[in-house]
C-alpha cells in the first residue's frame, strides 16, 4: 500500500517524463493541425465543385422536365384521339387528324 502515490504528492517517475514528454506532444499536435488545415482545405475545394456541379444538375433536371412535359404533350394527343397504336401509322394518322380537325372547324 506505501506504492500507490497519494493524491498531494506527484510521482517522481511521472515529473521525470513529463518535461521530456512535452516537445513531442507540441510537435504531434502541430502536425495533427497541419493535417486538419489541409483535409479543411479539401473539403472547401469539394464544396465549391459540388456547388457548381448541382446547379448544372438543376439546368439538366429543367431540360429533361422540358422533354417529360412535351412528350407527355405529344403523346397525350395521340392516346386521347385514338391514334398511336404503331410508329408506323404516326404519319398517316397526323394526316388524317388534320382532315377531321379542318372538317370540324376547330
């Protein structure tokens, strides 16, 4: 029991190493910091080029909304006038639908 230090009183071997201990403990955080600073810098660069790459993501998703929309457009016709049952019989039926439609007075 007389081996275990008491609280009041520091242990030799421990005041021994700790003036020894600091430098490398100074030079192993200057070099953890270093570390931070470059793996900061990194994300920055990453950050702008995602913020570059997201608004080319929202003029894409405006352009294929463009598309979605006049297919949809173009489509829709076809399925509500009874046409496009083939890709072959697109052009003789827009022919057709324009003779009614010019027939009909619309």
């Amino acid at each position: 029991m007389s081996n275990i230090p008491r609280a009041g009183q520091p242990s030799t071997s421990r005041l021994s190493t700790l003036p020894s201990q600091k430098p490398r403990q100074l030079s192993h955080l200057h070099a953890q910091l270093a570390q931070l600073t470059a793996n900061v810098s990194d994300l920055e660069n990453l950050l702008r080029m995602t913020a570059v790459q997201a608004e080319s993501m929202r003029g894409l998703g405006g352009y294929m909304g463009g598309m979605f929309m006049a297919a949809s457009k173009v489509l829709g016709e076809e399925t509500v006038r009874g046409g496009g049952s083939g890709a072959g019989g697109t052009s003789g039926s827009m022919e057709e639908r324009s003779r009614k439609e010019g027939s009909q007075g619309v």
